[in-house]
C-alpha cells in the first residue's frame, strides 16, 4: 500500500507522457501480465512502435495508473479484469468493423498500450 501512495507521489514529477503494455495469453491458464512501462518520450516511442505494429493503443487513466503500481512481469490483479475486459471487447468490436477477426482466434496472444498524455 505504501508503495502505491510513493508511486503516485512520483507520478506528479514525472514526464507528461506515460504508457504501459500488457499481454494476454488466451490459452494461458495466466491474467495479463504487465510487458513495459515508460514515461516522457520513452512512452512515445513505445506508443508509436505499437502503432506500427497494429497493437491497440487505449488511452485510460485509471487503467494506465493502477497498471504503472505494478512491476514488469507481474501479473494484472483481478481487480483490474473488468476494465480490460472492456478494452479487449472494445478491440474486437473495431476489428470486426474491419473485417480483422484474429482477436476471435483462440490461439491468439494480446497486448494491449495504455498511455495518458497529461498536456
């Protein structure tokens, strides 16, 4: 808990651009774990290296600061299932529309980039 509140006090001083990545495994028997996390123009590259490689970009702020309390490789509390639930379902709406049914897939594996732009 403590670590939460000088996560976020650290927060309010860090660059305005932050993002994280997470990934799914569908046939895992695992929740997301958290794949990266950066801030400033780190998180800039990271967002635009996703883009380029047609990995969702999802900007949401409660999402992105609960992921950023977690370390790299750690797995997503259950607590945060609902939201990326929403994420990943918002996903396949918008691939469907496109005719890009590979969220469908079972075998698939899934990231996903949280970034908030504070600016």
């Amino acid at each position: 808990m403590m670590y939460q509140q000088i996560n976020q006090l650290n927060r309010q001083h860090q660059p305005k651009k932050r993002a994280t990545v997470i990934r799914y495994e569908e046939n895992a028997d695992q929740s997301p774990k958290v794949l990266a996390q950066a801030t400033g123009a780190a998180a800039q590259q990271l967002v635009e290296q996703a883009q380029q490689r047609d990995i969702p970009v999802e900007e949401n702020m409660v999402l992105l600061n609960h992921l950023l309390d977690l370390d790299l490789g750690e797995q997503v509390p259950p607590q945060l299932y609902a939201v990326i639930a929403e994420v990943l379902l918002f996903i396949q709406e918008i691939e469907k529309e496109e005719g890009d049914h590979s969220l469908g897939d079972s075998t698939t594996t899934k990231s996903i980039v949280t970034e908030r732009s504070d600016g």
